[in-house]
C-alpha cells in the first residue's frame, strides 16, 4: 500500500510481467496473488491492485505511469488490499488519489511526481497529546475509543479501537505525548489473541467501514445558499449531485458549499479536473478562514487532489480513497462532508481500464458496470449510529460533467438514480451571472419530507412559505411562453403582477453574490424572513391589483427599493432592521388599499 515497503525478502512472493498494455499489466507465477492485493510491479515498484484473477496470472490495474516497464520484470506482493492509513494528521493535508502527501513528496523531489516515489501518508515522526478514555481490564467492543488527542484546534480525534477486532483492554498508555505508530495500548480477543494498539490503523477503501445502524435522517445540510436551503435541500447523510456544462459553476458552487455547510469535517476530491483549477482550490483553500472558529478552514478539511495529467487509474481509485477518509471521522461521530469533482472524469477513468481490459462496452463505451460503481459509491453516504452508539453522517455531492451539457448521458442519467438531489445547472443562468446558477425549473429534492419537522421548528410556515415561492416561479415560466407570442403588454395586470413578483424572487432570493460580506452566507433565520416577507408581497400585492390597483401602483410602494437590495443590505442577526422593512412594506400596502376604498 502508499508509504509502506512491501515484503522483499521472500522470492516466493514474487510473480513476471507478461505484457504491458498503458496502467494494465499482466503477470504470472501469480498463484499467491488475490483479488484486489497491492503490488508493486517493476524495477521501480510502482503501486497496482490485482484487478482480475485466472489460474496463475493475474491482470494488476497500475496506479502510477507504467512507460519504460517491460516483461520478465518482478511483481512484488503485499498480502493486503489497497488500504488508506488512518489516525491524527489527515487534516490539512493534500493527498494524491492513493494517498501520497503531495507537500512531503514535493519537499523530496520537487513538483512532479517521480514514478514509484513514496511517502509515509501520516507523519511518523510527530508525536501527539494522548489522552487515554479506557482503563486496564475494560471490555472495548469494536470501534470504540479508548483515547483522544487534539488533532486541530478545532477538531478532537478519537482513537477508535479497529472495526474488526474487540476484547479486553490488558494495557494502555498513560496521558503523554507519542508517535502515531507507537503501541499505546494492548487488547485481548476472546480468542487469547493479543493486539498491539496503536493511534494509527488500516482499512481497505472498497470496504465500506461497518456500522451498528442506518438512520432516517432528520436535519439539513445548510449551505447558506437559498436556492438549496430553501427550495432543493439536502439531508445530513443525502446524496446529491451537481450536473452542469463547462463553465456554468460546478466547482464554485463545491467550494462555496465546503466554506459554508453546517458539516464539521470537509473532504474535497478533485478527479480529473483541469491542473489549472485544482491549483487554484490548493492556494485558495488553505486561505479560507472557517466562518465558525475564525481559523483556517483546512483545519477541518482533506483535499485529494488528482489532476487531469495523472495516471489514470489512481483517479478511479481516488473516489473511494476520499469516501473511507469521510467514514473514519462519521465513526468519530462527525458529520461529514465529501465533494467530488467530478463524477464524470471518474466514470471516463473506468471507460479507459474497461477499454485496455477489452471488456465489452455499453452505452457510449462505458462498462455495463458503470451504474454498479455509481450505486456503490453514493450509497455509502447516509445519517448512522455507529459502532461505539453514536451518531455520525456523511453527505456525498457529487459533480457531473456531462459533454455539452446533454443531461440524458450515460453518467448524469444513471447518477439521478441513485441520489435524491438533483442541482441542475443553467447554461443560461450562468451567462446572466446567476449566482448560483441552480435551475428551479430543472432542480429536485426528495428530502423535504425528512427535514420538514426540522424546519417546522423553526418556522411553521416554512412549507406552505416554499411552496407558494415555487408555484410562482413555475406560472411565471408558463407565462414566459405566452409573453413571447403576444408581448408582456397584452397580458393582464394580475398575469403581469406575477412576472414582476418572480423576478424579485429571483433577484433579491435566489440570486446570491458570493463577494459581498453580507450575501456570501445566508442564516436559515433570515431566509425564512426574507421568504415570509416575499410571500406577505405576492399574496397581498395579487388582492389589491384584482381591487383595481394597476401594477405602476405596486411599483411605486415605499420601501420596494429596500426589498430587492434586502439580501446584501440587511445582516444575518439584524431583526430590528428585518422588522423595519417588514412594517415599511405592510405600510404601503395598507395604504394603497386605502386609497381603492376611498
């Protein structure tokens, strides 16, 4: 696995490549091998995974650039699937798709990646504040802590006893500071088997880590965006994926969500992307200040970052690498938050290895199973109890990239079957610099259900406020069409009332400007106050225009101006000023209906 050396000293572990074909090698004298075992293939060992086994060869999916690797050359095996180190130092580092620091490698050989190059993913040499939770003679069941440090200062790590191992604790380490890899504590199985214990432990990441119980879930993931807080929102431990064209704001609209999101841990995968964009996320995101602590955001965060010009096989590795990094600290008891960028540069990954395996193609050359790695992927997400009885969620959003922005492809098609928040994208929104550039037309949520109680709590009009925003938008979409035949003018007053009424939704709500101090985060407070006022404007508005009101009345009322600008004018926490709005527009409107009376 990255940053360990496998075994050398035994030449019956040793297999010889046959063929060489891109990051597909073949070997034999492989009958010691099995499914899915780490290798290192070659005079520069580089790190593959057994990926298909028959008889003595084996075909080994390599994860580093295989140029200059002939036959007859040695592969090396490690008795142990592809696994991620797991224990205190993974925040604020930036991994690779198989787990190589990418700081420490360029410390070592600057900043391209020497083939075969290895680094320990978690520093050895650091010693950390143990503080032990268990005493001699406990019974520890598996996952549970028996100790903690001070991983950042905003995150406590817990020292979990491994999935796969429970008994009774027979030593452990007093309060002090220790290496990762030192023993701190010793447990015994029922078996009599004792395990040396220390901060840091294994698991394989196309295993899902274990838990007691799946769980309904029950709360919002805020983001501070409207547009999903309020109309498409996502459950702690929900799927959702953001489908969109070149340029219409996936990436942005990730990050914004990594900064704002009510999540504690913040695992951002970029696969495939461009290098010039994944070099941006690396400057930008050790410069964010987290909202909540003041501090850095990478005190809370793990980047992955595999770019377009890496090989291609550690991007399709680099999706679960990320997920069983969120697990680990869902296990803790966190919640989590994984993004990737983007689904679709992992999907055409699995194109390429299915094509040099000579597998037969499905839909547009990708793999029959395709859908299969999709389903195993976002199902992994979801709200649990875990192990120790907790409660810990990881909430997957995964970017699509679908060509030209064609929804029906392969890959945005068969991910909105396995997620239930859809944020589709407008080309057009993001040419008009909507931010973000979320379709209502185009969007679902399926969660609403789930979180309505949550929202109930703290507004008991929150969906029947909804509600009647969306209906809005959608009459105002259909009355698009027929503005478009016969000119906004001929229509009537009240039919003219709502194209004015949506485009004060879109402009002062749904529409977020993510440079202002003010509008970059929105509270779950003030969006219900900027909902109730809107819908108190649209239903009262609608009586006096059919009173006889003509729709330059409506545009004339005091405090309009205030209304459109209320998103970057009015704070988060500001209620005097919220309620001085709300009274300056009920004002208006009793006055005006007045002056039909009179």
């Amino acid at each position: 696995m990255p940053g360990d050396t496998v075994k050398k000293n035994s030449s019956e572990r040793l297999g010889e490549i046959t063929r060489v074909n891109g990051p597909i090698v073949e070997a034999r004298h492989m009958e010691h091998a099995g499914m899915l075992e780490v290798v290192e293939v070659g005079d520069l060992h580089l790190i593959g995974e057994v990926i298909r086994v028959r008889g003595n060869a084996v075909t080994i999916q390599v994860y580093e650039n295989t140029s200059g690797v002939r036959p007859g050359e040695a592969v090396r095996c490690s008795s142990r699937p592809l696994s991620v180190r797991l224990g205190p130092g993974l925040l604020g580092t930036i991994y690779d798709g198989i787990q190589r620091p990418l700081d420490r490698i360029a410390a070592q050989s600057g900043a391209m990646i020497a083939r075969g190059e290895k680094a320990e993913p978690l520093d050895t040499e650091k010693s950390w504040h143990f503080q032990p939770l268990a005493t001699v003679g406990q019974r520890l069941q598996a996952g549970e802590p028996f100790g903690q440090v001070q991983e950042t200062l905003s995150i406590l790590h817990k020292i979990m006893v491994p999935p796969s191992i429970s008994g009774e604790l027979l030593s452990i380490a007093t309060e002090g500071d220790y290496r990762g890899t030192e023993t701190i504590a010793t447990l015994r199985d029922a078996d009599g088997r004792e395990w040396p214990l220390s901060m840091f432990q294994y698991w394989p990441v196309r295993e899902p880590r274990p838990v007691r119980a799946r769980l309904q879930m029950a709360e919002p993931l805020l983001t501070g965006l409207r547009v999903i807080d309020t109309f498409f929102p996502i459950a702690k431990g929900g799927a959702a994926a953001i489908p969109g064209g070149f340029g219409t704001g996936k990436t942005m609209t990730q990050q914004a969500l990594a900064k704002w999101s009510n999540a504690q841990i913040i695992v951002y995968v970029g696969c495939g992307e461009r290098g010039n964009e994944m070099t941006e996320v690396l400057r930008e995101f050790p410069e964010l200040v987290d909202p909540r602590s003041g501090r850095s955001l990478m005190e809370r965060t793990i980047l992955i970052a595999n770019t377009s010009n890496m090989p291609v096989a550690a991007r399709e590795v680099s999706i679960y690498t990320g997920i069983t990094l969120a697990e680990y600290y869902r296990d803790m008891g966190y919640d989590v938050a994984i993004m990737a960028d983007s689904t679709s540069r992992w999907a055409e990954a699995l194109r390429e290895l299915s094509g040099r395996l000579e597998e037969m193609p499905a839909d547009e050359g990708f793999p029959a199973y395709l859908p299969a790695r999709l389903a195993g992927f976002y199902e992994r997400a979801g709200r649990v109890e875990t192990l120790q009885g907790g409660e810990g969620s990881v909430s997957v959003i995964g970017a699509v990239s679908p060509p030209g922005g064609d929804f029906s492809e392969p890959v945005t098609q068969h991910t909105s079957r396995f997620i239930r928040c859809f944020w589709a994208l407008d080309r057009d929104l993001a040419n008009a610099r909507h931010y973000p550039a979320i379709s209502w037309r185009n969007s679902y949520s399926e969660y609403l259900v789930e979180i309505a109680d949550w929202w109930k709590n703290h507004d008991h009009n929150w969906k029947n406020n909804r509600d009647i925003l969306m209906d809005i938008l959608q009459e105002e979409s259909n009355l698009q069409h027929i503005a478009k035949l016969v000119g906004p003018d001929a229509l009537p007053d009240s039919q003219r009332l709502t194209l004015f009424t949506a485009e004060i939704i879109k402009n002062a709500f749904l529409q977020q400007n993510s440079f202002d101090d003010i509008d970059m985060y929105c509270s779950p407070e003030k969006q219900s106050w900027m909902m109730r006022l809107l819908v108190k404007f649209a239903t009262r508005t609608l009586v006096i225009i059919q009173k006889g009101a003509t729709l330059a009345d409506i545009h004339g009322l005091p405090g309009l101006e205030r209304l459109m600008r209320m998103k970057s004018e009015i704070k988060n926490d500001d209620t005097q000023t919220m309620a001085a709005l709300e009274q300056q527009i009920s004002t208006g409107l009793d006055a005006l209906e007045r002056s039909l009376r009179a």
